[in-house]
C-alpha cells in the first residue's frame, strides 16, 4: 500500500529542496546568504502555484535542511489538528459576547472554564488573535477596553424619560441544607439616579423581569423609553408587546457594548459593595430570598436614595421629587396585569378546544371554527381570555377530558 501522506508531502519537499540547493551553489559561488535570499524570493519555484516566497520563509527552509536534512523539508503536521483554524461568525459572536460580559475576567480563566464545560473550541491562539482583531488584545482589555468604550457621556433630560435594566449575579443563599443562586434585577432612572425597583431572584428570566417591571411601574409610574442589552428577557415579543402597551419605547444596547450600560452597571457595583457586602456581618445574614429582598429594599429606600449622588450632586430621591411633576401615570381604570399579558392566535377546533402550552382549554362553542385571540399570564396561567375581533367573550377552562369521557363528550371531539 502507498504512504498517502508521503505523496501528497514529496512534492512540496522537493520544491523546497530545489531552492534550498539554489541557495547552496550561490554561497558556494561567493555571494552572501542576504543576497541569495532576496534574489531567491525574486523568482517563482516550479511548484503547482507558480508563486514567490518570501526571504524569510526561503532562510527558515535553508537553516531547517542543514540541521535534518531532506526530512526537515517535509511539511510538519499542524499540532492544532483537529481542531479550528477559523473562527465563523456565529462562534465570534458567543466569544466576544462572554468576554464582554467579564470584563475583569483574564481571557485564559475564560478559556479554561469553557473548555470544563465541554465546549469545542479552538486554539487558545487563535482565540487571541480573533479578540485582537476586534481591537480586545489583552492590553486594551487590561486597560478597560470592555469598561469603558469610545462613547460619550450622556443624560436623559427629564424623570422617566429613560430607565435602565439589567441583570447581574447576586449572593448565594443557605435555604436549609441546600444553597440556592440569586440574580439581581435593577432598574434605574438614568436622569435622578433613583431606583424605581430592584428585587433578587431564582433566575434571569423574562418572569422575573416583567414582575420587577411592573412593581417599578405601579410605584414610579411610566418611563418613556426603556434601555436594555441584548438578554432574551428583554428582547423577545411578549416584552415588546408589553412595551406597546405602556407606551414606552424599548431600546436595546448594540451587541458587545456592555459599557453603554454604565450607569446601571456602576448602581449594580454600588449594591454589591454596598449591600451585600454587609450580609456577611454576623446577624445580618438573610435566611431566604423573601427576607433578602427585605433587606435589600430597606437599604434602597434609607441609604442609597438619601446618599447624595456624585454626578447630580442632589440625593437620587430629591432628583426625582424635583421632576415628579411630569411623570407619566398610568389611567386608573386600566388593569395593569392585563397590559402584561400575551397575546396567541387559536382556531377553535370542532370540539370548542384550543391548545396552549400543550394543555387543552374550552371555550365557547359558538366560536368553533374561528380564529380567536388569548390573552393571558404565561407564567401563572390563572387566567385565560378569548377575544374575537377586538372584543372581549369570554373565559376559557382547562379542559377535563376524563370528565368529558364520562359525559359522552368524546363523541364530539375531531377524530381527523
């Protein structure tokens, strides 16, 4: 059997060898290596491509060959095979989306963690030189490249006018024998600096955000724009429709620009440093996420909204009193739980069914056959409205299909 790898190798080897010993006959003849090196890489090699190359790559081959002779010329085996050489677009983005999300984090602590969860990757090097290539060279993250950003600084004009949202990892809780993450929720006036709500919970989920949200509306009224990053909470439709029902105008960060974010970021910092720092004091620890919150809103309400704000040089709650004049309220009559709720388009089957989540409900069976809207809480489900054409008709029920089957309702359910 032939060697396939030596075949595809010998050429190669050979127009190496071929230069090589050019290079020889000229030093032998007189002249300077120098010389023969850019008068070599003048003149294309009689390989496949024809093409020149370059005085070092000619120095390399002729140094490799007089220590290893022929086989030295042998092209080497990639150590990274295997492996990926190039980096696609939708890799580049996951990459620089975590490193814009640990900023303080050293690209190698990155590496290794992700390489602990199983994650293919490629080299280490070649992770380096795509970061670099996005002006994130080690230097500039060192630097606080991540932190900080060509941007310009900026104010909103008014209270309410802007808030911001974000999401950030909080302390560990005990609960029992078992110990239970938190992630932190922030919203933040960017004009007074006041926090109209901030709240621990189990997870980063678009259910903890609305809540957050709509506790922040029902104490510091409406803002008319709202700033976020490109976190799925944030950027899906049932927030958007829930946006579009307030009125209030949602805008996201562009992606890898963490540090358009600051101020709430830097409220974030406050918080841990301020706050939960103080958890670790003996007596002060919190015994579940309810007692967490507690503390945290004490502290919210008597320490950072009383503490004079560095860049405003009023305290964030007097900021807000001075403005609250032109904050936009929602209408009384308007149920503020129904502006949080999705919206699915149904046919109503034969049987005056519709299937939600997987889950079987009733509704009228004068709208059988028609298209009908839900409107509903996706994350308690308590309740669910039917609508058909813009108008309100009724309520549907979970479907009890064990029922039915005694009742003889089975016979009229579709059997296509």
């Amino acid at each position: 059997m032939k060697n396939n790898t030596f075949e595809a190798q010998a050429p190669v080897a050979l127009t190496r060898f071929m230069a090589v010993n050019h290079i020889e006959e000229a030093i032998r003849g007189g002249l300077c290596l120098a010389t023969v090196l850019r008068e070599a890489a003048l003149r294309p090699w009689p390989d496949e491509s024809g093409r020149c190359y370059a005085v070092r790559t000619l120095e390399d081959w002729f140094y490799a060959y007089r220590k290893g002779g022929f086989p030295a010329l042998q092209p080497q085996e990639r150590s990274d095979k295997g492996t990926w050489r190039i980096i696609d677009d939708e890799f580049g983005a996951w990459l620089l989306d975590q490193v814009t999300r640990n900023p303080k984090l050293q690209v190698t602590v990155l590496y290794e963690h992700w390489k602990a969860q199983g994650i293919r990757l490629p080299s280490k090097r070649s992770v380096y030189r795509y970061l670099e290539r996005q002006g994130l060279s080690r230097g500039a993250i060192r630097a606080g490249r991540l932190e900080t950003g060509p941007t310009k600084a900026f104010e909103a004009g008014a209270v309410n006018e802007l808030w911001m949202v974000d999401f950030s990892p909080g302390p560990m809780l005990r609960v029992g024998e078992k110990v239970v993450s938190t992630q932190l929720c922030v919203l933040l006036d960017d004009y007074s600096r006041l926090i109209p709500f901030s709240a621990y919970y189990s997870a980063a989920d678009t259910a903890s955000f609305h809540q957050a949200f709509k506790e922040a509306v029902q104490r510091r009224g409406l803002p008319r724009k709202l700033y976020t990053d490109q976190g799925g909470p944030f950027t899906n439709a049932h927030t958007r429709l829930v946006c579009a029902n307030l009125g209030v105008r949602l805008l996201h960060a562009k992606p890898y620009h963490a540090w358009s974010k600051g101020k709430v970021e830097r409220v974030i910092q406050t918080i841990q440093k301020g706050f939960e720092a103080t958890l670790s004091i003996e007596g002060n620890r919190a015994e579940d996420l309810d007692e967490l919150n507690h503390k945290l809103s004490v502290w919210i309400q008597t320490v950072y909204h009383n503490r004079v704000h560095g860049s405003t040089g009023l305290a964030p709650i007097v900021r807000y009193q001075h403005g609250i004049a032109g904050v936009r309220r929602l209408d009384e009559e308007q149920n503020l739980e129904e502006l949080f709720y999705a919206r699915e388009s149904r046919k109503v089957r034969k049987d005056g069914t519709v299937r939600i989540k997987r889950v079987l409900y009733e509704v009228d069976l004068s709208l059988r056959a028609l298209k009908i809207e839900l409107r509903f809480d996706p994350f308690t489900m308590k309740r669910v409205e039917v609508w058909y054409q813009d108008r309100f008709v009724g309520l549907a029920r979970q479907a009890n299909v064990t029922l039915n089957g005694q009742n003889g309702g089975s016979r009229l359910y579709d059997k296509a």
